[in-house]
C-alpha cells in the first residue's frame, strides 16, 4: 500500500469536515495521510509516527499506522466508527437507553421507545451518530423523522436506521475492518 | 495427575524435571480466570468498573492497577467491551508492558506484537504519544493486530510485516523493545490442550535457537540506557533462562530484579547439565499454582548507557 500527504483539496474537505465537528484542533496536534487502496481511506497518526514512517521506509512496506478515521470522496468525508469517536463526537448525536443499546450493537434499528434525547442540530434524513446515555458513540444511523414527530410515534416504530454499528466487530470474526 | 497430561509422556517425562508437583497439574488442567483491562486511552478505570459492578464480580488484579479478574458470563456481550473501553487479557501477560517503564515520547519497538495485546496496553502508559512499532513475521496475524489498534484508538503505532531478526540492522534505536517471544506455549494450556499435544522438546531446541537470534537482534537496536524486556508464556527453562543466559554471555546486558506483588518460583541457574549467569535469578519465572494465572516467564534487561 502506498501512502501519500493530501492534496490542497483534499485538506480542505477535512478541514471543512473537522470546523464542523469542531475538531480543527486536530489539524495541528496529529499527521494525517492517504492511503489509497480502492478507496481514499484517511489515517491519523502521531507526529513521530509518521516521522518515523518515512524515516524507516527503507525495506518495510506500510501496513498499518495510527486510526482509519474516514474516507472521502470528492467532496466528503465519511467517518469511520474510531473517527467519530474521536473526532465527530460532539454534534448530530443521538442518545438511546441501555435496551436500545444493545439492540443497535446487534444490528436492529433504534425504535422510538429507546430514544432519550438528542443534540439540537439534528434534523429528519440526517446521517446522525448513535450513542448510549455516557455519550460512547455506538455507530452511525439515518434519522427516519424529525426529532420533534419522534416523541408522537408509536413505541415500536423505528426512529433511526441502522447504517453500521460497532457490534460488526462481533458479527465479522471480531476483525474490525475499521467500519 | 488429570489424565489429559498423559497424552504426551515426552512433556510428563520433561517437566518432572520443571515443576512435577500435583499442585502444578491441578492448576494446569483448570481453566483459566477471565480477566480485562481498562483501556485507559478512552476511558477511567473507576468508571468502568462503575458500569459493570452491576452484571459482574470483579476482582482486582494485583500488579495492574487498570487489570481485573472477572466472573461471570457475557463479558464480551458487553457494549464496553465492543466499544473498545476494555481489552480481554490475560493477567500475567500484562506485566511486561507494567514494567517495561515507558514514557510519553519514546520510541518503543515489540517486536512480535500480534493480537496487540500489550502494543495497545504500552500506547495507553504513552497516552497515545510517540511512536510504537509494532512487528509481526505473519500476514495472517496482523490482520487482528490493526483491528484491535484501531478498536482501541491507538493513533501512536504504526504496524509492519518483518522477521524480528531484520530489526537488529537498526543499531541504538529504540528507547524501550518488548520480545514476547513466539514460544511452545505450555502457559496456554490452560486455555487449550491442543498446545499439550503440539508440544514437543524438539520444537522447545528450534524455538530456543530463534529465540537467542531475536534477543540478540533485540539488543542491538535498544538504545544505550534503554530496557528490553524478553517475556514467554512457556515454562521450559531452554527457552528462557537459556535464552537470557545467553545474551548475557555474549553482550554487556544486566538483568534487573522486578518486583511486584505476586508469587512467583525460583528460575534455574542449571538445567539438564547447563549452568546459566547467576543474574538469571533475578528474572520472573510464575508457574500457574502461584498466582492463579497463565505460567509465565519475564527478563527485564538493561543496557549499560
């Protein structure tokens, strides 16, 4: 796998992507590459870890190094579970009780009985990130209605559709293909 | 003596020699405790055992402050444990990321680090700053070494695919190397008696033989000052004491006494006719009776500045 610095542009979508999540901050105190493989998979890593990928290049192929935080196509950046942890973790979320919980992490949708709350920005059709009442993002859902219709709905329709979870962890040999 | 241990005479005859006690096989055939550790990189210790005190009776490990012995079932259903704030480990096989004594920046190097379960327990004493170089000879096992440094959010490792031995070119480069060295794994018959009937004392010669080749290329590319620390879960003095022993013949290295509170048995000084460095005493040798866990064996080896 070859890895390379991103381009003017692609700098920009992720600086675009982190001002939103209010985690520019990430820009100066971590390295982020490219890694192209089928996709444009973004990676961030410590400073003297990327130091040292250029540094002990010679006769080592890269592998691995730091998180796969996203991958973005021409104008986004999709994040992966490990990055919104880290870095999307702050906006469009929604918070479900602990019986929700586990459904999601086994792959059901969230139904409208499970829902304790969410943040303020979120609106109907929303791609919004699902996290249990200590505010651990669980994995990424679409947003059926809008947050005010959900507290009308019945018990057991659903509220947020399942996108990913981290539960696919189990679900796939325990190997977390960074989802 | 359980019956299973019968299965392979050539291990019964060897280790009369190393721990014949019934004792020692009573504990060998039972399983082995379930324990986890905090993964103090997205989480506090006190508030994870705060969200699972309710389901599970934890038990501290003693020579880790974030380790604990769990009982009960389901652990691994857990949305703490898919949420990465707990990594299952087995207790003595976190020693030697305890006491390898890292620091926020160093460059450390563990050199067979597959699954990454003391890679991602050194990144958490780093608090995800520096660098680690994680190594594994084989693809196939990689594969859950990325998955678990990703699940944990371990932004300080970067992960490459060489024979630990290629790393003795790098000269005085590390501040801090862990070989847990690729071993017969009698520690892990607890876990499963398939590595009973694998084992062989011809295996223990090659593997011994690989391991000197490693320790040494281990040394060499540990800085002056620095520590490595040579750590199997095997209990076969020749792929240990032998081990140490014969790096300290052939290089200036000292070993360092370590101490926690555990029990633990006297290494050997000799074995079947070979006399080893009289500092090999000061290694860790914890046969499963001592502490209820995994047999062990830890060098912590420094290397004059």
């Amino acid at each position: 796998m070859e890895i390379r610095e991103l381009k003017q542009k692609e700098l920009k979508v992720l600086r675009n992507a982190l001002r939103y999540f209010r985690a520019e901050s990430f820009l100066r105190t971590h390295r982020f590459f490219i890694v192209d493989n089928k996709r444009k998979n973004i990676f961030m890593c410590t400073h003297e870890i990327y130091e040292m990928i250029t540094e002990l290049s010679s006769g080592i192929d890269f592998m691995w190094a730091g998180i796969k935080i996203g991958e973005m196509s021409s104008r986004k950046v999709r994040f992966t579970l490990e990055g919104a942890y880290y870095l999307a973790g702050k906006r469009n979320r929604i918070f479900v009780k602990p019986k929700g919980e586990m459904l999601f992490l086994y792959g059901r949708d969230v139904l409208a009985s499970s829902v304790l709350s969410w943040d303020k920005d979120v609106k109907e059709n929303d791609v919004v990130f699902v996290a249990n009442k200590h505010g651990d993002i669980l994995g990424i859902g679409r947003l059926t209605h809008s947050p005010e219709r959900i507290s009308n709905l019945e018990p057991h329709e659903t509220a947020v559709k399942n996108l990913v979870d981290r539960g696919e962890y189990l679900r796939k040999n325990r190997l977390y293909d960074a989802f | 003596m359980n019956e299973i241990f019968q299965s392979n005479m050539e291990f019964l005859r060897k280790y009369s020699e190393i721990d014949g006690t019934s004792e020692f096989y009573n504990y060998m055939s039972q399983p082995l405790r379930q324990s986890f550790r905090v993964n103090l990189l997205k989480s506090k210790t006190d508030v994870v055992v705060e969200r699972l005190s309710d389901e599970f009776q934890l038990e501290k490990i003693p020579w880790t402050e974030e380790g604990f012995f769990v009982e009960g079932d389901g652990i691994t259903n857990t949305p703490e444990f898919v949420l990465g704030l707990i990594f299952m480990q087995e207790a003595s096989s976190m020693i030697p990321a305890r006491i390898l004594d890292v620091k926020p920046d160093m460059h450390i190097l563990d050199m067979a680090a597959s699954p990454g379960a003391k890679t991602t327990q050194i990144s958490a004493y780093m608090m995800n700053r520096g660098c680690i170089v994680a190594n594994d000879v084989k693809y196939s096992r990689l594969n859950i070494l990325a998955s678990n440094v990703q699940k944990m959010g371990c932004v300080n490792v970067r992960i490459t695919m060489k024979d630990g031995r290629y790393f003795g070119k790098f000269r005085d480069k590390f501040d801090r190397i862990l070989l847990d060295a690729p071993c017969s794994n009698v520690g892990m018959i607890r876990k499963n008696y398939r590595y009973l009937k694998l084992w062989r004392q011809r295996d223990v010669e090659a593997l011994s033989r690989l391991q000197k080749e490693l320790i040494m290329a281990a040394y060499k590319a540990l800085k002056p000052g620095g520590i490595l620390v040579y750590s199997t879960c095997t209990l076969d003095p020749e792929e240990n004491e032998e081990v140490v022993d014969h790096l300290l013949s052939n290089t200036d290295a000292d070993v360092e006494r370590i101490k926690l509170p555990l029990k633990s048995h006297k290494p050997f000084t000799e074995f079947r006719g070979k006399c080893y460095d009289k500092r090999v005493k000061r290694c860790l040798r914890i046969h499963p009776q001592d502490n209820n866990t995994e047999g062990f064996f830890i060098a912590k080896i420094l290397k004059s500045p």
